[in-house]
C-alpha cells in the first residue's frame, strides 16, 4: 500500500525500473498470500530479475500491482524493489565476463534447478 510514496501514489512509476526480489521472498510471499493476484510457479522463475514497469493499478485497499516488461504476471508492490537494491535470500546472480566493470546478471538456469531441487527436497 505505497510504502514508499504513500496509499495511490506508485512506488515504481511507469517506465521505471523495478527488480523483482530474490526467489527466498518470493517462495515465502506466495506460500503466505491468500488474498487476490496469488504469485504464480512461472513466476518464481524471474527472481531477481530487473524490468521496467509496464502499468501500475490499485486493487481496492491501495494494493499496488504492477506489470513489468518482458516479465509475466502481476507483481505485488511488496514483491519488488528497487532496481539496484540488494539481493536478500539466496543469491542466485553469476558474473558476467563479457560485461564490464564486472557487472552481474541473473542467471536463469541457477534458478531454476534451485527451484527444481528445492521441490525434489519437499516431495521425497
């Protein structure tokens, strides 16, 4: 509900860059949520990643949820950070040798054989 900018006023205004939190957050949010827009599996696969902000709506109550570019589902306010913010949780992000300045990017595939191997761990 605005947490940064107060109740109806984007936290992650259109064309913004918005990162979406580490997937320990994410497995949390969406083992606890029972109200609308539930995370969806798909959605856990883009843990950690960084987008622009597409669209923001306002469920009733001051929920903000946001779209983001390249990204699929509707993201929950509290799903999502800044765009330079620190990863919380497990870090899933590997170095990048063909940037510079050492840049890291997410890497998808660590991802998602963590989350592979996480559901393999809570089924046997």
């Amino acid at each position: 509900m605005g947490s940064r900018n107060g109740p109806y006023k984007a936290d992650f205004p259109r064309d913004s860059k918005a990162r979406v939190k580490g997937l320990l957050f994410l497995e949390s949010f969406k083992k606890e949520w029972r109200f609308h827009h539930p995370l969806s599996d798909e959605q856990l696969n883009y843990a950690a990643n960084e987008a622009l902000v597409v669209s923001v709506a306002y469920y009733h109550g001051g929920d903000e949820l946001y779209t983001l570019k390249d990204i699929p589902g509707i993201w929950h306010e509290r799903c999502l950070d800044l765009a330079k913010g620190a990863a919380e949780g497990i870090s899933l992000l590997s170095k990048a040798p063909d940037r510079p300045n050492d840049k890291k990017v997410v890497d998808q595939k660590l991802i998602r054989e963590e989350l592979a191997r996480r559901r393999g761990a809570t089924t046997g």
